[in-house]
C-alpha cells in the first residue's frame, strides 16, 4: 500500500495532528553478534544509543537513588564521568520550578558533551509543578509545556525523527526514570531490559479497542497501522478493555482509567505498555491505575500523565510511531520519546537502554554468509570486506535494497573476516503491502 516508510509515517502523522484538533551522519559500531560460533564480525552503521551516550542522574540525598545509580551503572558499564550527582530532599511527588531551574543549571554544567540522554533513579518526585519531572530534564522547564485546561503545548522537537543524536541535533536530552516502588522492582526492570538486548523476539503487539470512548482515542490509528505492519511484525487488535493469558506480549497499548488482568500475562522482556488516560503517570499516589502497574507485571516501559492533558492522542504515546522505531533497533528512550508530540505533561519510566532488536544474526554455509538484522533504515546499501577490522576494505555489492523489519543480507563467496555495512542513500521504493 506505501511506497516507503517515509510514506507511512507521513500519513500516520498527518492522521495525529489532525486528531490534535479536539480533544475526546551515522558513526560506526560493532553491535553484539548473536551467533553462538565464532563466525566475520559485521559492522553497522550506528543506529541507537550506547551506554557512553546516557548519563545517570542519582540524587545523593535519597539512599535508594543512590542504590539504583550504583547498579545500574554497574550493570549497563555506564562511565564513571557520566553519573551526575545532585542533592534534594527526596519523598515529595512534587518539584517546585524555582528549586528544579537551579538543579538543572548544575545538570547541564557538568554533563559530558557527547551525553544523549539522561537516566533518572527515583520515582518521587515525578512533577516539576505543571511540567513531568522527565520531560523537564530533557527540555528544560518552560510553562509552554504545561497547558490551563484542555490546551495543545509545545512540541517535542525530537518527535518521529530518524536522528539518533538528539542533544547534538535539537539541544534536548531525551529522558527517562528508572522507576519502581523499591529497589528490587527496579533492579528486576534493569535486568529485564539487559535480557531483551538483541534478542530479536517474535511477540505480538495488542492494541486495545476499549468500551471507554473518551479514553479509547488512539484506536482511530489502528486500521492504517495494522495493514503497514502485515508481514513485518505481528499485531492483534482486541476489540476488549484488556487481555488475559497472553504468553506473547510485546506491545500492549489501550485506553482506560484501570486495567484488569495485567498480571495474569507474560511481558517479553523489553516489552512496551500503557494506557491513555489522565493519572497514569502519578507513579505512587494516583487515583487511576499506576503505571507502575506495567512495569512489575513484567513490561520494560511505559508512559502516563503527570497532571490532567485531556485526552488528545499527541499527548500519548502513538502506536505506529513507537513499535517501528523500535523493532528497527533503536533503543527504548529513543522509540518511545520519538512517538510522542506533546510530552510536557507525561512522564516516561523503563530501562533506557533496553534494545531486543538491536544486533544481528549470521550464519556461513557452504560459501555464503546471511546476515539476518533489523536495525538498518530503508534505504540502498553497500557491502564491503577486510581480514582486518581497520581494512583495506574491498567493495563486494552495491545498490542492495533495505526495506522496514526484518532483513536478510546474503553474500556469496564470503571468505572475508570483517564485514562493513554502508548507507549509500535514503531513497528506496518498495512494493504494496496489499
């Protein structure tokens, strides 16, 4: 049906912005290679973030932030120059501005400029008065970004964008909070997303059709999704407010203030959940469902309001947006900040660097080397090999067309130690998903 995803995310965009109207350049790394036997290194253009890239926000004063800091950069080899400290009394839900503006003053002077985004350690406080506490790192405290009523806010420059350095390219640090009701919590919800790395799962993504019309309004979304996503990753759209039983989750997204049976499923580690409504961000004294919910029933991520956005899709995350960002690679902060328009008022929570479709698979038969991966961009490729992972390298292809999900390089005569993959263009024509 779409020629390109560049195509496909047009129209998704231009489907949510007018929805918003009512309220109802790439560096080179070696990515983990999944193969159990020795078999060529693969080099690929980078594409997600890295450790060196997140910066971990720890507030001295509050013993389990410095807990959760400590293993975490312990568990995801965060450098030591990227742990920032600061100081506040821990235990109010809120942050006044005034307290906030000289805290972040401190953040920015003495983070290291090659810092991407920022990882928070601690659930309270989850508001900068009318701002997310999440949202106000990564942007900076501006009452833009807060709305009187049921009001548009100001945009996220990052939103749907292919780039994977957003503080170099927009100024903004996407950010996200390592979150839980106490340690043990958080340290499961690290060592789920430390699993999900590279794992190239095959779950399923639901999205929820709810009897809650007010809440319900990103299902308007589903139908262009579904017919994009045929053949690339698998979606079920349950026409129920909730699921139960499912062995496969991947992706759950619904509307409704409560969601029943959340437990009884099995989240793929690296999974993503939430539901739109109008506390769901409140982590620890909410009157709706905590999403926090979602995180100790096994999901890696999730997204709710802090204070009352009204139920405009753009203050939520946009399914479409979020699953093809991130089943191509990228990791969890970066696919979930790119899906959402208007993040002022929502707060996100998960393990930043969680990444199941990150890596790649190889095997080498008789000659021929496949390279089964999901974390190139559409576009045209070039392959090139070396004995050496610094060259010379010699050209064996070009003009080799890369489409959206999974993708399976093949060379022949392959007898090269070192592969380098290189984009050669952006522009790709691909054929009818119909």
């Amino acid at each position: 049906m779409f020629k390109s995803k560049e195509k496909f995310l047009e129209v998704v965009v231009s489907l949510f912005v007018l929805a918003l109207s009512y309220p109802s350049c790439f560096a080179e790394s070696n990515l983990e290679q999944l193969s159990v036997s020795p078999q060529p290194t693969i080099i690929f253009p980078k594409t997600s973030l890295g450790p060196e890239e997140l910066a971990v926000i720890v507030n001295d004063a509050d013993p389990l932030s410095v807990e959760i800091a400590q293993y975490y950069k312990i568990k995801r080899n965060i450098p030591e120059r990227n742990m920032i400290h600061i100081s506040f009394k821990p235990g109010s839900t809120t942050m006044n501005q005034a307290e906030f503006t000289k805290i972040k003053t401190q953040v920015d002077l003495i983070t290291p400029q090659q810092v991407q985004a920022f990882a928070l350690t601690w659930s309270k406080p989850y508001r900068v008065d009318c701002m997310s506490i999440t949202t106000a790192f990564a942007l900076g405290f501006d009452s833009k970004y807060c709305a009187n009523g049921c009001e548009l806010t100001k945009p996220n420059p990052y939103f749907n964008s292919p780039s994977n350095t957003p503080y170099k390219m927009f100024k903004m640090r996407p950010t996200m909070s390592l979150a839980g009701t106490d340690f043990n919590e958080v340290k499961k919800l690290i060592d789920r997303g430390i699993l999900s790395d590279n794992t190239l799962p095959s779950g399923t993504g639901y999205l929820l059709d709810t009897t809650d019309k007010n809440r319900n309004v990103r299902a308007a979304q589903y139908d262009e999704l579904l017919r994009y996503m045929d053949g690339i990753f698998k979606l079920e759209r349950v026409k129920s407010n909730f699921i139960e039983n499912k062995t496969d989750v991947m992706f759950y997204f619904t509307g409704t203030s409560e969601v029943a049976k959340v437990t009884s499923n099995t989240f793929i580690p690296g999974a993503i959940a939430d539901h739109l409504t109008s506390a769901g961000g409140q982590l620890t004294d909410s009157l709706q469902m905590s999403i926090l919910r979602w995180l100790e029933a096994g999901a890696s991520g999730s997204y709710g309001a802090v204070v009352e956005p009204c139920n405009f899709p753009g203050k939520f995350p946009i399914p479409g947006i979020v699953i093809n960002y991130y089943i191509n690679g990228e990791t969890l902060i970066e696919a979930y900040w790119k899906s959402v328009a208007l993040p002022g008022q929502g707060i996100f929570v998960g393990e930043p660097l969680a990444k199941p479709y990150g890596g790649y698979k190889v095997e080498l038969k008789n000659g021929e080397l496949s390279i089964t991966t999901r974390i190139l961009q559409p576009g045209i490729y070039a392959v090139f090999g070396a004995d050496s992972g610094v060259g010379p390298y010699k050209i064996l292809a070009r003009g080799m067309p890369v489409g959206i999900g999974k993708q399976v390089i093949k060379i022949q005569n392959a007898s090269y130690l070192f592969y380098r993959i290189v984009r050669e263009t952006q522009k790709i024509q691909r054929k009818s998903m119909n």
